[in-house]
C-alpha cells in the first residue's frame, strides 16, 4: 500500500507542479490580455472624441473605470494629442504591471493594475488545480488500500501455508486468491509439500528396515559376549566383554532412539542426567583405545554439574568428539565439563596441531573428510546436539577444542 501511495504521490507532484504554474501563468496572461483589450479600446475611443472635436472630460474616464469586466483595480493615465494629461483611479502603491495601448493610436493610454491583485487573480485556477491534485491523490490512496487488502489476505493465508510445510504438514491445500502469481506459489508448496511427504515415507521405510537388519546382528553378537563372560576365567577377558556388552547395549537404544526420532519427526525424550556419569562412562570405554596409542584421556568435572539431554544422543556426540581426538589429534586429551552462563559446557580437547584455519569452516559438512572416512561424524554430532537444544562448536583451532554447550537442568 505504502508504495502504491507513493507512486501515486511522485506522479501527482510531477504533473501538478508544472500544471499549478501554467495555470497560474495563464490566469495572469488573461487578465493582463483583458487590461490590453481596455486599454485599446479606450484610446481608440479617445481618438474618436478628438476628431469630432468633443472634450474629453474627466467622468468619461471615471465612467469607464467603473465598468471593469477583470475586477481588478486599475489607475489609468491618458496623454492627449496637444500634451494634455488625464489620470482616472487612484494611484496603484507597491509593485505593479504597466499595460500601454496600442502605439498605432493617437492618445497614450496606460493602465496599471497592482502585482499582488494579478497574483490574487491567478488564485481560483491554482487552486483548482491543487484540488485536482488532492482528489488524484485521494483517489491512488484508496485504491492502493483496496489493492493491499486484495493482496495481504492470500500473502498470509500462503505464509501460514509455508509455516505448515515447515512445521512438518506436508498435506498442505493453499485456498485460492484469484491471483494468478499467488495461486502458481500455493500450488508449487503443494506439490513441494507431496514429494517431501513422498520422500519421508521412504526414508522412514528405509530406516525401520536398517533398524531391523541392525538388531538381529547386534543380538546375536550381545549372545555371543554373555556366553563368554560367562566361560571366561580370565578376568581381562570378562571385563572386555562386560564393556563390549555394554556398548551394544548403548548401540542398541541409539538404533531404537535414531528410528523413534525418524518416525515422529521430532527429538527424542530428555531426560536429568549427572554430567560426571556420563564423562567418566565415556573415559572408561575409550582408555583402551587411548592407551593402545601412548595417549591419555583425562576427565575435568564437577561432580554437582547437570544437564537436561538424551543420554543416547549425548553419549554418542562425545563418543564422536573423541573418536575425532584419537584419530586426528595428539598428546593428552581432555575431556572437560564446566559451567557456563545459561548452562554447560563440554569441551574435548587434545594437543595435536589442531585445525587448518582453511578447513575450519567445513569440518561440520556431511560429506567432509581430510583423513578418508565417511565426514559424517561431526555433522551427526551437530544435528544431535541441535536437536537437544544446544550447540556444537569449534571454538579454538590450535590446539584444537571442541565445545558442546547444553541446558542445564538447574
């Protein structure tokens, strides 16, 4: 509507500016052609009253002063042919325009009419023209009201259309506005709206059958563990298989968290959870790994630190962190739970070289990797922390640290 009105307004001022002027020129350029044709005919009509010879007396001038057509108050000087001068009115004070008669007559007429009456005279046509102006404006502003009401309405019913689509409805049927443009938007959510839905529903499929063929494997492998456990007499190897046990265990409800999520669309349940249970569970199952490699990993925390997350999610994204530390990094790692504004911080950082700085803004990339692999781990760990409510970060590139900021629950 704003710019409707604004157009209307700039096309009014273009053509009401020039057109205000020329009105107001003309008005005065026909006064001033009404005292020319007086003047002439007042001089003529002098001449005429010098040849018979009559006298020329001053009520003539007086009585034709009195009959002004222009209303306009005009002082007259007359120079007859023997030198004689006559004035009629009284004499015009301040800024005035002279109007001589024709120079092909025998008596001098003048007649002067003041500047500010002829300006006066030139009101009534500007202000026409101004009023013409007005009703033009008048007229775009309604009609920019009328074209903005025809125009929102469908705008909003489409934006709340659009926000469906995003809010996971993928049936979405826009109503139909009568505006060809607005109506090809509508239908093309539609059709978005059917092949995201078609989409989902294949990838839902998809991961139900992965999940399936997941499970039977990772049973029959948690079987496999117990029944040697159980015949062991080698402590080492029991507690191996007590760890292992437990990570199937973990794998297990990730699978079963990963296809929950899948299916609702949405995040899994959170849950209180003590962030020292969680750090020194993950150190427990990576020492060995580390310690095959001459590495330490060492865990900072408070033991009153809490977090509101998904115990299968946030395990999995330091699992991730530190997988990332024993592959890329060096040295000692630490593993770090700290209290932050807001929340908690978890960092894992290592004393490797750290991060090129032309790499750092494509590490989270699906698809990115600088050492082979499928560059699916840290863009995992990012939607996860995401869908937790929370963040992951690089926030230092050398040495390198990684940050998990999270609610916390107190």
């Amino acid at each position: 509507m704003l710019a409707t009105t604004m157009a209307v307004a700039v096309a009014v001022m273009l053509l009401g500016a020039p057109l205000t002027v020329f009105a107001g020129q003309l008005a005065k350029s026909d006064a001033k052609a009404e005292i020319q044709t007086r003047a002439d005919a007042l001089a003529a009509l002098l001449d005429s009253y010098e040849s018979v010879p009559d006298p020329v007396n001053q009520s003539l001038l007086d009585s034709y002063l009195s009959r002004s057509p222009s209303q306009l108050r005009v002082h007259i000087d007359v120079e007859l042919s023997g030198g004689a001068t006559m004035t009629a009115g009284q004499p015009i004070s301040g800024p005035r325009v002279e109007v001589n008669a024709s120079p092909l007559t025998a008596t001098s007429v003048s007649f002067q009419v003041s500047w500010w009456e002829l300006q006066l005279r030139a009101l009534p046509a500007v202000g026409l023209v101004l009023l013409g102006c007005l009703v033009a404006m008048s007229v775009g502003a309604v009609f920019a009201a009328r074209q903005a009401r025809r125009l929102s309405a469908p705008l909003v019913y489409l934006s709340a259309t659009a926000e469906q689509l995003g809010s996971g409805q993928m049936r979405i049927r826009p109503p139909k506005s009568g505006i060809e443009e607005i109506d090809l938007v509508g239908e093309e959510l539609a059709r978005s709206g059917d092949r995201m839905a078609k989409r989902l529903s294949v990838e839902r499929q998809f991961a139900s059958d992965a999940s399936h063929q997941l499970r039977t494997p990772l049973t029959a492998l948690a079987m496999r563990l117990e029944e040697i456990e159980y015949l062991t007499t080698q402590d080492d190897v029991r507690e191996e298989a007590r760890i292992s046990l437990e990570q199937i265990e973990r794998l297990a409800t990730t699978i079963d968290e990963l296809l929950g999520r899948n299916r609702s669309g949405s995040g899994s349940a959170r849950r209180w959870l003590r962030l020292a249970e969680v750090l020194h569970q993950q150190q427990q199952e990576w020492l060995p790994m580390f310690a095959e490699d001459d590495r330490s990993l060492v865990v900072e925390v408070d033991d009153s630190l809490t977090v509101t997350a998904n115990p299968g999610a946030l395990s999995q994204v330091i699992a991730t962190l530190l997988e990332n530390a024993l592959t890329h990094g060096d040295g000692v790692t630490t593993l770090r739970g700290r209290k932050v504004e807001g929340g908690v911080a978890i960092e894992v950082a290592d004393e490797g070289p750290g991060v090129n700085p032309e790499l750092a803004a494509k590490i989270f990339e699906r698809s990115f990797s600088t050492g082979g692999s499928t560059g699916l781990g840290l863009a995992v760990a990012r939607d996860l922390v995401a869908a937790e409510g929370g963040r992951l970060e690089l926030s230092q590139r050398q040495p390198p640290v990684f940050t998990v900021f999270l609610s916390s629950s107190r």
